[in-house]
C-alpha cells in the first residue's frame, strides 16, 4: 500500500509538476552565477578527496597483498632448505 502511494505521488509529481523534478543550480542554472561556480569547485574538491582517500586504501591493500605474498614465499623457501 505503501509502495503504491509513494510511486503514485512520485510519478504525480514528475509529470504533473516538473519544476520539482529539475536539477540542482549547478546542472541546471545560470553557469555563470557565482554559486554555480562555487558549487562546481566544491563537488571537483570534494570528489578530489574521495578519490585520493580510496587510492590510497587500494594502494595500501595492495601493498599488503604483495609484502604476504613475498613473506609467504619467503617461508617456503626455508621449510624446503630445513627439509633437505
């Protein structure tokens, strides 16, 4: 019952009422206004940071990754020279 109200009233307003449904300044607005350029540095600076952090977490993963498998190669290599 819900679920029906919400993609009625959804549905309602996309179409009866577009003005609701439009975009943000920065995709739809005056692109010279200056909260429109403020907005597009600040979603750049943002999406800046995200990628830095998430690049160094991947790089951090896969330098453990690599150190495990260079450690685990390197105790195999001693339990076949205590074996001989």
């Amino acid at each position: 019952m819900i679920k029906k109200l919400f993609l009625s009233s959804f549905i309602y307003f996309t179409f009866f009422l577009p003005d609701i449904a439009l975009a943000c300044a920065t995709c739809f607005g005056d692109p010279n206004a200056a909260a429109t350029q403020g907005m597009n540095k600040a979603i750049i600076t943002m999406l800046g940071i995200t990628g830095g952090v998430l690049s160094g977490v991947g790089s951090s993963i896969y330098i453990l990754n690599r150190r495990s498998k260079k450690y685990y190669n390197s105790l195999s290599q001693e339990e076949k020279s205590i074996e001989e």
